[in-house]
C-alpha cells in the first residue's frame, strides 16, 4: 500500500480492518492464554494430589508387606 493509497477512505477503511482484526485475534489468544494457564494449574494440583496419594499408598504397601512376611515366618516356624 503506497502511501497515496493509505490516506484515501479505502486506504483507511481497509487499515482499521486490519487494526480491529488484530485487535480481535489479540483478544482471543489473550483469553485462550488464560484457559490454558488455568488448566495448568489444575493439572498440577491434580499431579500433587495424586503424588501425595502415591506416596500414601507406598506406605500402606510396606505395612502389608511387613504383616505378610511376619505371618510368613510365623508359618515356617510352626512347619519347623
């Protein structure tokens, strides 16, 4: 676009297009921008919360395995 081209009404009325276009997609990707950082975040409380739900369930398999292998060796000893 020549700089004639720019100041006629066609010139103008085709760079506030471009300008409102602009400014539409802006917003758009601003709010997008804001679902996936909430989205993040959830994830990562959901991935803490099950980390912490891991580490629960580790500690109740060491007991149950504990119980076991006492139960196991009361066994032997009694075959014995």
């Amino acid at each position: 676009m020549t700089m004639e081209g720019l100041f006629n009404d066609n010139g103008i009325g085709e760079l506030e297009q471009k300008v409102e276009s602009l400014i539409q997609t802006f917003k758009e990707m601003k709010d997008e921008k804001e679902r996936l950082r909430t989205r993040v975040e959830t994830l990562e409380t959901e991935n803490r919360e099950l980390g912490e739900k891991m580490k629960g369930l580790q500690g109740e398999k060491e007991v149950i395995m504990d119980k076991v292998k006492n139960i196991l060796e009361k066994v032997e000893r009694i075959q014995v």
